[in-house]
C-alpha cells in the first residue's frame, strides 16, 4: 500500500512561506514571538533522534510534535532514498518544477521596458503631485542593471558594491534567530540573513525554486512528496557547509512542543515529516495533498551545528549564555551577518564574501550593498528630519508627513516619494475570550462599530490617502468578494444605542455609564485600548474613546513599546488593542489568524464555518473555485464583527535620489534589490 493511502487533516499555514529570499533580492510579507516557558529536568543526548526518542516527563524530546503527527497517521519515513523513488513511482512519477534566477526574474518585473517612460535625471526633478507622476517615478527608480551576456563572476559597472543603505526601522526586532520571526521588524532583518529553498514569482504568484540554494525541485504526481536537491557550494557565515540536514533538523525544532515557536509552526505542521538522505536530497512528506504545499516547505533554516548539542538544556533558545551569545552575533545562511547591535537604537548588516564567493569562485550575484543600517525610531517625526537631514535615506511616510513636510522644495532637494495599495490592514480588535466581560456579544460589537467616526478618520486622520477597509483581503487582492457588496460601516449613534440596550448595557445606577449583570454583580462599562506609541495610533484611538463618552462608555487609552504590545496580545492580556496585519499573497496565510485556537488568533475568534472553509480551501487546486470560498470565508468573518474594520493602509514611502531599485508590490516598498551608481560613493 503506498504510504500515503494512510493520512489524516491538519489545518494552519506557515508564514515564513510568503518570505522568499532570493540573493539579496527578496520577496516578502509579515505583523508575534508567543512566550512559553520549558522546564528541563534531564537532558536528551544529542544523539537521539527525534524519530526514536520516547517522550519522558521533564525530557526534551526533539520533534515530539512531528512524531505524534506520524504515529497519529501511521507513517514511517522511507529508510532509503531508493524507498523514497518506488513510492514516486506507484504515485505516477515525479513532476519537475522550474528553477530559476532571482536575479532575472526581478530584472523582468521591475524593468518591463528597456527604457524609462521619462529619463532618470528628469524625473529626480519632479514632484509628486499626481498619480501620473507617482507612476512615473516608481517606473524610473524600480529598474535595476541588466546583467545580459555577463557571469556571476563580472560585477556590473553600474554598481558601487561598496555602498551603504540607511534606512529607518519603528522598532527593535523581537529576534535574529528565524524560527521566531513574526513582526515587520522581525521580517524586515530576516530578509538580509535567510536563504530560502522557494521563491515565488510576482507576476503569477507561483513558486519556483531558488537557484541560488538549489538545483532541483520535483514534486510527487499526487502531490504528497516534494524532493529538492540543494547546491554543494552553500556556506554558512562561520564557513560551515549547509546541507540538508540543517533543513530536517529545523524542522524537528519547529516541531517541539518545549521550544518557544509561535509563527513558524503553523503550516509546518502539515507535513508528515521532513528527511534528509544525504547532504544534498530532501524529500518532504505531506499529510494531504494541497495548493500550498510549497508554503509549508518554506520553512526557515537555523545551523544544526550551532544548536543539535545545547538545545536539550535550553529549548528556548535564548536563555543559556551560549544561546544569548547566537542572538547576538547568529550563524546566518542569507547574504549578510549582524555586524552590529545596538538594542532599540540600530541594526547593521554587512554583506559577507562566503555567501557568493566559494573556493575562490563567484557562484551566487555579490549583493548591491555592502552594508544596511537601520535606524531604530517609534516618532515618524524624527525619522523625517533623518531623512531630510540625509542620516537616512528611505522611510514609510505617515499621511500627514506625505502632504505637508514632504510636499516642500526642501524635501525634494535629496529625496523623493511614491505611493502604492497594499494589503496591509488596521482595526480595533476586541478581546473576545471568556474572561474579558465586554465583547462576547455580537450585538456590542456591532454597536462599537457603528460608534467610530470612519469620516473623520479617512478625512483628518489618514488625509485621504487610505480607503476604508471591509475585511481582511483587500479590495485591489483576488480574494475580495466584489459580488457580495459588502457595506461600509458608517456612524450611526441611534442604532448604536439600540444595539447596547439590547444587550442588556444601560444605565441603572444613573452614574452617566453603562452597566451590565456580569457574574453576579453590576459591571461598569469601562475598558482600556492599547496602541503603540504611534501618535498617529494614538490620535486614532482617543477619537474612538471620545465618540464612546457620548454613549456611556469610559475608554482608556495607553500607549506602550512595541514588543510589549505584542507579548501583550500573545497572551491575551488586553480588552482591545489597536494594531494591523498584512495579507499574505496566498489567502489561507490568515488562517493562523482567524482559525479556530490558532497561535497568532489573539481575539479568541471562532466560526465553526470559518474553519471549515479554510479547510476546504486547502484542498481546492482550482484556483476560481479556491478564490470562490475565502471570498465566502471573507463575507463570514465581515458580518461577525470581530475587529472595527478601519483602513487599508497605501504605503507611501520617501527616499533618497541617489538610491536605485525601490521596487512596490502588493506589500509596498520592496527594497532587497536597492543599489547605487558607481559615481555615488567616495
């Protein structure tokens, strides 16, 4: 019986699946780390294999999670890779998959025309004052040097490889170690130091392999096993080989319930497994065959060399002085190294020779910049005057910057400015778990929504420049359901008021607050929202609190540092909380917000239906079909109030001249493919 007749379900999506590095071009999304605690009793032997080891109360047992995904389905990894070849065989064979450049694909996608449609030195004259201009600037900035008729061992006369990118960050990253990536920040660094196996494709949003880490990616016909064959001239930072068991052991962290993984395990735990054969072939088994399945194998990567002997002792991976010593200075596999950190104040990354460079042959394009410097700062104001300053040269623009201080001739003496639709969304989410008394009643969800003054937000607060959301997928994504007509929520105080008193909030004591019987008692209605120190946040939450006083409702607003806020909403220690996320470029990447007790599901949200339309989707290779269900899916989750749906965020971002490849995507500004012209630095 082939192997795979035995399966079951699993549901969750890996996120790390819609970062794809490829070189130091990268393709990506991301919005955190769950703390737990691990207690460790006696230590594993580094030997023991997570296939073989029992689980012992107080043991490490590395990979208990996949093991009891396999026991669960009856499923034995293949001893040998000739084993792996027969099941191929019984399945219909293998199904190559293309394996491409990353470098010719970004040429092909931000250089659509050979020339321009205005001159460079033409367009770093002109001002932004239309969306004719604003295309105009992102067609001339976007291109990156042809590299026709050249090797990897040529560099392009263009490039000054010894330049160094300055760009600003809102705050501190959470980790360097990958496994728990999880924030924008987390993302915006994991992008200089990951290698990814996959990448995927702009214009189609199909993944392709990496040619830059591998050389083949083969598929099962019944799309149950995928088989990569990785280079033999990978290094890691501390020279290293990379091999494929670096993959399988990650795998098995990401997969043990004492480490500390808060993002990553969702989609990974699809899998039955991961094996490595021998340093070069990985085959990766599936519980079912599904349209995602090269998101799940898009795991990150750690240094099994680093970490197989220490992690029994410290499966949090953080803790040990050993552990504390790989945040700070990690083994990375991507392009770049942490040169330095300096916690909440900046990040450098500098490129490293042993990444393109292998036995003294070019093998891999050199990196356009030779060192980044993030600038860390929550006050977009003070980065602005970096910016102008020039201490920086690329930051995102609140709307008030974009059209006042940006909008100057000072402003445009060393920088400029474009805009693009994202799918990056805000809300106001309530806490929905038992233990917050506010908030379980579809009725007062409702009645909050229609208490927000959405005019004055997208007027005064946004200026304009962002639309009004109506869900999780944006408008401009495929996944929107257009047909449904979805309305947008409007101010109403009248049906507000009706809504509460329905719901059993009035006022019974006459003290100018609602009240409502919870556990035996009367409850004031009173809560706190928490934002970060955003002003812009900040401002928006105070216009809420100030329309829920007209109704009887005392509204706190504080304002804490970014990381706290996540652990905060990780573990569910808040009553509503003011924050966004970004769509991924698949729809099921928010099912591990959205899914019934998943692990970025911070509100407590639940609908039977939503699950099983996430499920459904996961087994829908027709992509009508597929878009037909999350468009359903959607419209559940629209009507259910979850969140007070506010704005879906245009990313506008201001940056130097002198920089070139400032791409834009369905994320906003893309800038792994950033370069300078030769002329440019001393």
């Amino acid at each position: 019986m082939n192997i795979h007749q035995r399966i079951t379900f699993a549901n969750s999506i890996n996120t790390f699946a819609i970062l794809a590095t490829l070189c130091i071009f990268v393709w990506a999304f991301g919005d955190v780390f769950k703390s737990e605690s691990a207690s460790v009793e006696s230590a594993q032997p580094a030997e023991q294999s997570a296939e073989t080891a029992e689980k012992v109360p107080g043991t490490f047992v590395l990979g208990d999670l996949g093991n009891a995904i396999r026991e669960e389905n009856h499923f034995t990894y293949p001893a040998t890779l000739e084993d792996v070849e027969k099941l191929a065989q019984e399945a219909g064979g293998w199904l190559p998959n293309p394996v491409l450049n990353g470098y010719d694909l970004m040429y092909d996608y931000y250089t659509p025309t050979p020339e321009p449609k205005k001159p460079l030195d033409e367009v770093r004259k002109m001002q932004n004052t239309s969306q004719e201009s604003n295309d105009e600037i992102i067609d001339a900035f976007q291109r990156i040097p042809s590299r026709a008729g050249m090797t990897p061992d040529q560099d392009s006369p263009e490039v000054d490889y010894r330049g160094e990118l300055y760009r600003h960050m809102s705050a501190d990253v959470g980790s360097f170690n990958p496994l728990f990536f999880s924030t924008q920040p987390d993302y915006e660094a994991m992008e200089y130091t990951q290698l990814s196996l996959l990448s995927m494709r702009k214009d189609t949003m199909e993944y392709v392999g990496n040619s830059d880490a591998i050389i083949s990616w083969e598929s099962s016909a019944d799309h149950l096993m995928d088989k990569i064959v990785i280079r033999d001239d990978l290094l890691w930072s501390d020279d290293e080989p990379v091999t494929a068991y670096d993959w399988e052991f990650s795998y098995n962290v990401i997969m043990s319930s004492a480490v500390p993984i808060f993002a990553m395990r969702s989609g990974t735990d699809l899998l039955l497994g991961v094996k490595a054969y021998d340093e070069r072939t990985l085959v990766f088994f599936h519980q079912e065959a599904m349209p995602i399945s090269p998101m799940n194998v898009s795991f990150p990567v750690i240094p099994k060399h680093i970490y197989e002997k220490t992690i029994a002792e410290d499966p949090t991976l953080v803790r040990t002085p050993y552990h504390q010593e790989q945040e700070h200075n990690p083994v990375t596999a991507g392009p770049y190294v942490v040169e330095k950190h300096l916690p909440n104040t900046s990040i450098i990354f500098r490129s490293r020779e042993n990444f393109y460079m292998y036995k003294g042959k070019a093998v891999r394009e050199k990196p356009f910049i030779e060192r980044v410097h993030f600038q860390i700062s929550p006050d977009p104001a003070t980065a602005f005057m970096q910016i102008k300053n020039g201490d920086i040269e690329v930051m995102d623009l609140t709307p008030e910057l974009w059209l006042t201080q940006a909008a100057t001739p000072e402003f445009y003496q060393k920088n400029t400015k474009a805009s693009s639709t994202s799918w990056t969304y805000f809300a106001l989410w309530f806490n929905m778990m038992p233990e917050c008394p506010f908030f379980q009643d579809i009725r007062v969800r409702k009645a909050l929504s229609m208490a927000f003054d959405y005019e004055e937000m997208l007027k005064v607060h946004r200026k304009g420049l962002d639309t009004q959301c109506r869900g999780l997928y944006a408008e401009s994504a495929p996944f929107f359901p257009h047909s449904a007509n979805l309305p947008y929520i409007k101010q109403d105080f009248a049906k507000a008021r009706e809504l509460l008193t329905e719901a059993g909030w009035v006022d019974s004591d006459n003290d100018g607050l609602l009240d409502h019987e919870w556990k035996g008692a009367r409850l004031p209605f009173k809560f706190t929202i928490l934002t970060t120190t955003l002003p812009e946040r900040i401002e928006l939450c105070n216009l809420f609190a100030q329309t829920l006083h007209q109704l009887g409702i005392e509204c706190n607003v504080q304002s804490i540092e970014f990381n706290v806020l996540c652990q905060r909403e990780q573990e569910h220690k808040f009553q509503m909380v003011m924050s966004g996320w970004g769509a991924g470029s698949d729809p099921y990447t928010s099912q591990n917000i959205w899914g019934t007790g998943e692990a970025r599901n911070y509100i407590g949200y639940s609908n039977k239906q939503v699950d099983e339309l996430f499920a459904e989707g996961l087994k829908e290779f027709n992509r009508p079909k597929r878009m037909a269900i999350y468009q359903k899916l959607h419209t559940l989750i629209y009507d259910d109030y979850p969140c007070i749906w506010l704005f879906n965020r245009n990313t506008s971002t201001a940056f130097n001249k002198n920089l070139r490849g400032v791409g834009f995507d369905y994320r906003g500004a893309v800038l792994g493919s950033v370069w300078k012209e030769q002329s440019q630095t001393p």
